[in-house]
C-alpha cells in the first residue's frame, strides 16, 4: 500500500465518525468480497481496507489485522477504544491516515498530558467471535483519557545494576593503562589523521580494524596477547581519526570533501581533539566493543506516563 492510497481513506477516529462512514455507505451488490455488515474504506476492488459493524462497535480492519475497535458511548458518555499496533510501513501509514495515531502519542488525561503508546506487542485478547488482539485498551470521556479505565502492552526500560557497574568498573580498569598508553601515541596520530565526510556526519562510523572485537576483549579480561596490544593501538587511530572528522564537520567552513575544493587539514581545527577528549572516546568505545555496557535490571515503566516522565530511548515491551 502507498502512502497516497492510505492518504486518501477516509478519517475514523471514533465511534461518531465510524457510524456515519458506515450508514453513509452502501454494502456493494455485486461483490462477494464483502458480508452484510462490512463497507470499503477505499473501491470495492481494495477489500483490504474495511469498515465492520458489530454488536455495539465497529471495526476498522487492514488485511488480516483490526487495528482499531471503537465503541459506542456507554451510559456515562465515556467511549471505549481498542488499538493493535504494527511496525509495517503500511500499518504506520494506515494507522496515522486512517485512525490519527502513531505508535507513540500524547493526549489529555484525567491526571494531565501523557503519554498513548500503541506497540505492537499483544497486550490482551478479546475471544469468541468478537476475537480481537490488541495493545492498547482505552476510555475516553469529555476528550480525556481515563487513566484508571485504560491500560496498554507492558513497556519497561534496561538499567544497569550493582554486578553490571562492578564489571565496567573492572574492564575499564583493565584498559586504563592500555589508553593512558595510546593518548601517549596522539602525535602519531595526528600525523597520520585521515579526514572523512563519512566518519564526521551525524551517526557516521568507520569499519574498524581486523580483529578488533578480539584486541578488546583480551584486554578488558586482563590477558592480552602482543597481537591484542598492536590491535589496541591501531583502534587508537580510527577513535582519532572520528574525533577529528566529527570536530571538522561541525566546524564552519572545514571541508571534507576533495570534490568541493581544497580538503581541510588537522591543522585547521579551531578546536584540535586533546588528550582528554581522545582518554574519553577510547574507553568509551572500547567498553562498548567489549560488551561492557550492559544493562540486566529490567524496571517497568508506568502506565501512560506523564510526558516528562516517559524515556525517549531504552523503552522495551
């Protein structure tokens, strides 16, 4: 499904909405790709894309998937909602089209602005012939979100814990002598800097050398090998060589690229990459090539989250 296709369904974002698409569309007559109680969303050829009615709600359904339940407003006034997330590019585009949500939302709440999630891990099941999967269970009255009425898929962040700290802590004494030794080396290294568009972007990276992973590691544990130490030291090279890409990058006028002119040289870093900064990028990567940072103590996040208190990044279901 194109982005354009789903642009062009119509908007069902609750019950009201849903009702009327459904009374205002005929079932077609002649085609055997719909029951009684179902109506296209798009041409009668698209019957991926349907609106079904049931006992007291209606269905909007992509393929084999109902991704959204809405139904009708209780006797308080308040209006349930189902949701069943799905990571597909056509899902995120149907359900944003189509439904007006995301995958992670905020909304008003009876406790103030929080957060919606719609993850795509199962949270609970509906059975019998109502069947429906779902994520997100979701009470609504006077456009608010009844945070006690509602729940969702069970999110949780990774923390590290006391063993976690105890062995960084021991690897990264392991590699302090090994660093001290290398940022002794940055001279060498400035010399023999290389410069690249690819290593200074945001997110840029650069193949390590061979047998790197091995070089770590063997250091970290505390039984390096003289291959291990030669290896360390070429690492020392490439965490250089990405310091001084990345200070070039951000720098004004420092040009990367031969294709655009004259390539900048180390020299012309208004900011050169100092002992220190290298000390810190070499542990760093190297304890993140040795695995080092783990994170073993699952902690579950609250349920619709007030919106400062939901992290951004580490959520997991």
């Amino acid at each position: 499904m194109s982005y354009g296709i789903s642009n062009n369904l119509p908007r069902l974002r609750n019950f009201k909405q849903a009702h009327a698409y459904f009374e205002g569309r005929a079932k077609p007559p002649r085609s055997k790709k719909y029951e009684i109680n179902e109506r296209p969303l798009a041409s009668v050829s698209h019957a991926h894309y349907k609106i079904i009615k049931g006992e007291n709600y209606y269905d909007i359904k992509l393929y084999s998937t109902i991704m959204a339940r809405y139904y009708a407003p209780d006797a308080d006034g308040g209006e349930r909602q189902l949701y069943m997330g799905n990571n597909s590019m056509t899902s995120r585009s149907f359900m944003w089209q189509v439904l007006g949500v995301g995958g992670v939302n905020d909304t008003e709440s009876d406790k103030g602005k929080v957060i919606l999630p719609i993850y795509s891990r199962v949270h609970k099941e509906i059975e019998g012939i109502n069947y429906m999967p779902y994520s997100l269970d979701a009470y609504f009255k006077d456009d608010k979100l009844i945070t006690s009425k509602s729940e969702h898929t069970a999110h949780y962040r990774y923390l590290s814990n006391n063993a976690d700290k105890a062995e960084r802590a021991q690897k990264k004494a392991n590699l302090a002598n090994y660093v001290m030794l290398a940022t002794m080396r940055l001279p060498d290294y400035t010399d023999h800097v290389t410069l690249d568009h690819s290593m200074g972007r945001p997110f840029g990276e650069y193949a390590f050398v061979r047998h790197a992973d091995d070089a770590v590691k063997g250091i970290v544990n505390g039984t390096p090998t003289e291959e291990n130490i030669n290896t360390f030291f070429e690492i020392g090279q490439t965490v250089f060589d990405m310091l001084a890409s990345k200070r070039g990058y951000a720098q004004n006028n420092f040009n990367l690229n031969t294709w655009r002119g004259t390539k900048s040289t180390i020299k012309d870093l208004a900011q050169p990459v100092t002992e220190s900064d290298f000390e810190v990028a070499m542990t760093k990567r190297c304890l993140t090539i040795a695995g080092a940072n783990k994170q073993s103590h699952r902690v579950e996040i609250p349920q619709f989250p007030l919106i400062g208190e939901y992290p951004r990044s580490n959520v997991h279901v």
